[in-house]
C-alpha cells in the first residue's frame, strides 16, 4: 500500500514536471508551474479528468494519454482488487458469525434444530 502510494506520488510530479515543460509555452496561464500544473497530473491520473485543464498540443496529448493510461493502471485497477480483498474478507466474517451461531458460545458442542 505504501509503495504504490509512492509509485503514484512519483508519477504525478515526474507527469506534472513533463507536461509543464510541454505545455507551458503554448497556455501559460493553465500551466504556469509545475505545482500549478499538479492538478492536472491528479485529475488525470485518478481518472477522474474534469476537463477544466487539458493539454493542447500533439505533444502534451499524448503524454496526457500515457499518464491516462498509467492513471488506469496505477491508481483505478488497484482500488477494484482492494475493494474485492475487502468484500472477500466481510463474507468470510459472516459466516464466520454464522458458524458460531451452531455452537453453545458455553462448552462449545454444537446445537441441533
């Protein structure tokens, strides 16, 4: 969990830092820094892409389809899994519950019905 947290943390100052270089000459006032241009690098690559700020040039076009992608890959698919391990996890505590239900939580034989 960490690692990838820092994997993604990586990605989007090394993102924002190439798409500030690539865009700032042609909209100055969307990418002005590279801390500035950070909101792109974290709506884009989370996914969720507000379209308040996108690149312009061939260029900066195709690095925000890579960084999309590596958004997909990085940040999306991992939330699914975990989501899953999660969901796996609560089942098996119900019926965890659910098995203890059959027994006497005093000497421990199982109740018939």
């Amino acid at each position: 969990m960490i690692s990838s947290t820092l994997v993604v943390g990586l990605l989007m100052i090394i993102a924002s830092v190439l798409m500030y270089n690539i865009e700032n000459a042609a909209q100055p006032e969307a990418f002005s820094n590279a801390i500035e241009t950070m909101w792109w690098a974290v709506s884009t690559l989370t996914t969720v892409g507000y379209g308040d700020v996108y690149p312009i040039t061939a260029a900066g076009r195709v690095l925000s389809t890579i960084i999309a992608f590596l958004g997909i890959g990085m940040v999306a698919i991992p939330t699914g899994i975990i989501t899953a391990g999660f969901t796996k996890i609560t089942n098996k505590e119900k019926e965890a519950k659910k098995d203890k239900k059959d027994f006497c939580p005093y000497c421990g034989h199982k109740i018939d019905e």
